[in-house]
C-alpha cells in the first residue's frame, strides 16, 4: 500500500502551523528608516509582513521562514538581517 504525502484537506491550514522556527536568518525592520512602499509587504512569500495597529508594517515572526526578500525588496536599507540567535 502507498501513502500519499503533502495532502491538505482543510484551506487556511497554515496558520495552524507556525513556521518560524525553519529559519536560519531573521529580518529586522527600523520603523523609524521605512517609507511604507509595500514593497516588502507585496514580495513576502509567507504573508509575514503585516500592517500593525498604528499602520506601520512589523515581521509576524511566528511565520517568517527568514527567506530575505524583503532585506532585497526594500529600497531604503529598512530591514536588515543577521544570523537567528536560538
């Protein structure tokens, strides 16, 4: 009998299961330098830059793999990275 892997059954089932933990590298956004283009936003593969309470965008690190697209996304130096400290 063959088992059949990777089958989700249930849309949204992401969320269930955070992913931060995989990263090797973590981003770090300075609020202060970010000029709200969105481009980090747009870019995210994982949907880990979110929109804060006071409208400026933050790292949902319970998701964030660390793949770096937004430290090459952002224009103005915004998001920087350094080696995850676990």
């Amino acid at each position: 009998m063959t088992t059949i892997g990777a089958i989700i059954y249930e849309a949204g089932s992401s969320r269930n299961n955070k992913t931060g933990s995989w990263r090797v590298f973590v981003p770090t956004m300075d609020s202060d330098k970010c000029i709200m283009c969105e481009n980090c936003f747009i870019f995210c593969p994982d949907s880990s830059i979110i929109e804060g309470e006071d409208g400026k965008f933050k790292i949902d690190y319970d998701y964030c793999k660390g793949c770096l697209i937004c430290v090459e996304e952002c224009p103005v130096d915004a998001i920087t990275s350094a080696r995850e400290e676990k």
